[in-house]
C-alpha cells in the first residue's frame, strides 16, 4: 500500500507499508521500519544526515488503554501512575476512533496497561493494531499470567518488556515469552539509588539463570519524581550510574535505557577511557534523546495528547488535547501551539528533559 502525506515545510512524503515493512520517504525525512526485526532506521537528505527535526510526525504512539492495577501484592512503590485496583479502561470502540484520528506514519503502539486482564477488549485493540499495519508492544510484570495471556502476547506483539517486582514472576515470564519464539523481550528496571544493589542482582542473574537465555536485554528507566515515586526514591549519581554501564559492557550484557537516560549515558561513553572510538561510535546511533513531540505521542486512557505521559498533570498540561473530536491530528494536535511550545523549548535545551531532573 501507497499513501502520501504533507509536510510542514510543503513537500510530500510517500509512505510505502506492506506485512514486512513500513518506508516513509522525501527530500530532508526518511524512515524505515522493519515490522519482523523491530529495526528502525532515520534519515535525512543522506544516511549520514539525521535530516530536518522540525518536518519529523509522529512515529510511534505511546497509549495507555487502562489504568487498573493490582501490583504484586499491594500497587508499586514506584508507580509514576499512582494506578489502584479500581481504574478505567479504553473501549475497543474508542480505541478505534482514536486510532482513525492518526497519521499513516504511525509505526508502533506501546500500550500501557496496568494489569495483564485490566482491559477485556486489549486482544481484539492489538489484532486490530496488527490488520492496520501497526505493531503493538507492552510492559508487564508477570502476574496475573496464564498461558492464553503468553499465546496472545507472542501471537500479536512485536516486543514485550518485563518489569521487575517480583523476579521470579518476571523471569518465569520471560521464559515462557522466549519458549514461544519471541526474540525482542527485555526486562524493565526502574533505577534509582534505592534499587541500585537490586540491579547488580539482575544483571548477574542475566549471565546465569537460564529463564534469562534468551531474552534481548536489560533496559534501565531513570527515576522521574511522579506519582508514588515522588517520595522515597533519590537519583542514582552520575557515578554510579558510569559504575553500573561500566559493569554491566565487561560482562557483554545488553543493555539499554529510556530516552530521559540518553545523556547520562552519553556522559558515562565520555568517561570510560576503556571504550573504543568505534564502540562511542556505535553506542551514538543507537541512543535516541527525547522524542516526545517530535517522533512520539502520548495518548491517554481518557483520549487525550500529551508529548508524554510523564507530561501528563505538569504546568501546563494539566489538561491534554482531545483527540477524537479534533478534525486532523497534524493540524489540530501535532501543530498545536501548546505541542510547538513544547517541542521548541525541548530543542532549545538539546532534547534533554524540560520537566525533570534526571
């Protein structure tokens, strides 16, 4: 399938997506997507030119289609969300008319769930995620699971990241996810001085439990003083954090980070004098710096934008942007004064975080 959409700057970007691949191409923003692999490819006028920001759309839709959860046995002290047992969910129904609203360049849906069963429609939103030509991914953390949840997951998602609460329910998972041929499961840790011994934990267990064989890898998310986590949670220290990178490339772990990390990791490549130039090289076309408003979307439960959902109830955004009433998203939400606003002040401070002190 072909389609075409304008861009800001009034040149028109062909979009080609079939089962294998999305490629969106023009003069100064390119992109390819391989739907199988998860590869993810940008450019601009060359493969050598990271091309002209300011004509990037949304790419990938971070959406939270329910906010019930019941933790493991209490809610997560470190629940940004401050999510209980009692939530909402997005109806399939609404889901679609929030989905019809998106542009073709969409690639991926995260979506943010709480519970594994807090959305009963979350099976036919991700098969219909999959007849669009978009491929969903979610966060879990291993309870509530039984083999139709496993099933499910390896039969419609691209990736699926397990968060530590409970190890033995996230390695079990993530065993269970692998045996059912998925290669692109990683375990989500929440890093922060607090959790920092839990860490070393997990990245030993990485090296020798064999749940762990063959998951992809190890994605470290930076404290952001939201929800339960504003209390009782401090900052790992830039040292540390080196420490802990340092640790975990000796051994030949995987590792990653969210984007809020990218520049403390580009900060840890800069004091390691152990690196190769080649390896810093490498390491810099992996890391992606703060997307939101540029490549990504937040959408939440109740249909509202916001450049993301740590954004969510901060100054200025206490109220998002409608989506399902809005006429076109590039016009009414992703050019919106309040997203340029957002998206200008993120680029003046070189994509680091305007919100939080990472």
């Amino acid at each position: 399938m072909k389609t075409e959409i304008k861009l800001t700057n009034g040149d028109v970007a062909t979009i080609v997506d079939n089962k294998d691949i999305k490629i969106l191409k023009s003069p100064d923003y390119n992109f390819y997507f391989d739907k199988k692999s998860g590869l993810f490819c940008r450019w601009g006028k060359t493969e050598d030119d990271d091309g002209d920001i300011n004509l990037s759309l949304p790419e990938i839709i971070d959406m939270e289609i329910s906010t019930t959860c019941h933790g493991i046995d209490k809610p997560c002290k470190f629940c940004y969300k401050s999510n209980t047992s009692k939530g909402e969910y997005m109806t399939f129904e609404t889901f679609k008319k929030v989905f019809s609203k998106l542009p073709p360049t969409i690639t991926q849906l995260a979506a943010g769930i709480g519970d594994i069963d807090a959305n009963p429609d979350m099976w036919k939103i991700f098969a219909y995620c999959r007849k669009q030509g978009v491929i969903p991914n979610v966060t879990i953390n291993g309870a509530r699971m039984i083999p139709e949840y496993f099933d499910n997951l390896a039969k419609y998602c691209g990736a699926v990241a397990c968060s530590v609460y409970d190890k033995e329910l996230t390695y079990n998972a993530i065993k269970e996810l692998t045996d059912r041929g998925m290669s692109q499961i990683n375990i989500h840790f929440f890093l922060s001085t607090e959790t920092e011994t839990l860490a070393y934990e997990v990245l030993n267990d990485i090296q020798n439990d064999p749940r762990l064989k063959k998951m992809n890898a190890c994605v470290f998310l930076s404290l952001k003083k939201k929800g339960n986590a504003k209390t009782g949670f401090t900052q790992l220290s830039q040292e540390k954090f080196n420490d802990l990178c340092k640790f975990a490339i000796s051994k030949n772990i995987k590792i990653g980070f969210d984007s809020c990390s990218s520049d403390k990791f580009f900060k840890y490549l800069d004091s390691d004098k152990s690196l190769t130039e080649e390896f810093k090289k490498q390491m810099d076309q992996c890391i992606e710096k703060c997307e939101s408003s540029i490549f990504s979307a937040y959408i939440s439960c109740s249909s509202q934008y916001f450049p993301c959902s740590f954004c969510e109830g901060t100054k200025g955004w206490e109220k998002g942007i409608d989506i399902i009433n809005c006429k076109d998203f590039i016009t009414d939400v992703w050019q919106n004064p309040k997203t340029i606003a957002f998206r200008k002040k993120l680029l003046s401070c070189n994509r680091n975080c305007t919100i939080y002190n990472i």
